[in-house]
C-alpha cells in the first residue's frame, strides 16, 4: 500500500469516529459513512411481517402506524379545539388537521428503521466502549455527555431488535440528517412510542425517547 492510500485510508477512518462521535454526541453532522454490521436469519422475512412468536413489535407495525397518527389527530385536533372554543366531542372528532407526511406512511417509518440498522452496531460499541471506560476511572471521561443507553441489546425471539433508551437527540439528529419534515419526525416518534408501548416498556418513554432499531433491513426500502 502506498503513503498516499494509507493517509486516505487513515483519514476515512478518523472521519467515520468522529461521525459516529457526532451523532452520541448531540452534535448534527453527517452520518453517511456510518457502517453498521448486520445480522442475517433465515427467518428474517418472517420477523419483518409480524410472524413471529416474541415480545418486539416494530415501530412500523402496520397497527402501530394506525395508531400513531390517531393519537397525531386528536392531540391536534383538541388543540385546535381549544383554539376555537370547541368543547363538544362531536364537533372535535370533525376538526380537520393537517399532517405533512407521504401517504405511504407506514413505508416512511419503515425507511427510518432502515436507518436506524445502519447506525445501530457503531452506538451500540461507542455506547459499550463508555460504559467499560466509566468502570475503569468514573472520575476521568472526556467524551461528550450523552442520554442514548442500551435498553435491550439482542430483543426478540430471534433477537433481531436492539432497543435503545434516552433517543431523542439520536432521532432528532437523524431526521434532520435525511430531511425529514417536522411532521414526518412527529409521525417516527409516536410509532416508536406506540410500539414502546406495545412492548411493554411505556415508562421508558416517560421522559425521554425510545428508538426500537432492527437489526436488518426491509428490502422493499430504499435510504435516499
């Protein structure tokens, strides 16, 4: 290998830390050369259709999608209420919203687990790679503060999910890296509530944000 290779093949590599830096980091900056390590089962396309015998529910769930953009409606639609001195039910159940999403919604929230596979196995190691450092010297860390934790690292029958705690700023940075709307981003993070909710860890969310990351791609997704 040449000088030449080895320095770009060195800077490649000090940029991909620093990306991964970035996001647990709550600093907004390009997440593109992130490359996650991905787990492959035979039974994969079973998991991504719901036919399996486990506790994880997936944030694009079709009945989780249903039920994010109800619960959507009727926040808005109460505060639109309010607005206008509404306080008959019937009439509140009638207010018209406005939401800014694609009318594939559930392909939308499917595209983000997309992403989320991609950046899973870099927090996951700079999340481990923490906490070991922590159990060395607590008194001695000068990484950025970060919230993101590992609730659950291998979820799942066939342990195909990993969920993680405290992800507001990893969701946020996230959207906002691949140009999602403000009301896609509303839509991505009340499926993951909702499924949060359905797995039984709603107190999770309580405060903060709960991202449920499959360890696989939908194949019938494309990241743009």
């Amino acid at each position: 290998m040449s000088e030449a290779e080895s320095e770009t093949e060195s800077s490649e590599e000090s940029s991909d830390s620093s990306s991964i830096d970035s996001i647990l980091g709550v600093i907004n900056k390009r997440l593109n050369s992130l490359r996650g390590q991905f787990e492959e089962t035979d039974e994969r396309g079973d998991f991504e259709q719901g036919n399996y015998d486990g506790p994880v529910v997936l944030a694009s769930d079709p009945e989780v999608v249903r039920e994010a953009i109800s619960k959507i409606r009727n926040i808005r639609q109460h505060q639109k209420a309010i607005e206008h001195d509404i306080e008959e039910d019937d009439k509140i159940r009638k207010i018209s919203v406005d939401l800014n999403v694609p009318k594939d919604m559930q392909g939308l929230v499917k595209e983000f687990d997309n992403i989320l596979a991609e950046v899973r196995q870099p927090i996951v190691e700079e999340i481990e790679r923490r906490q070991e450092g922590a159990e060395k010297n607590p008194m001695v860390d000068d990484d950025e503060p970060i919230m993101t934790y590992i609730f659950e690292k291998d979820a799942g029958s066939y342990g195909d999910v990993t969920i993680f705690g405290g992800a507001k700023a990893l969701v946020f940075n996230l959207c906002d890296e691949y140009g999602y709307t403000d009301d896609e981003r509303e839509l991505i993070r009340k499926c993951h509530e909702v499924a949060a909710d359905k797995n039984g860890i709603e107190r999770h969310t309580l405060i903060e944000d709960v991202a449920i990351a499959p360890q696989f791609k939908h194949e019938d997704i494309d990241v743009v």
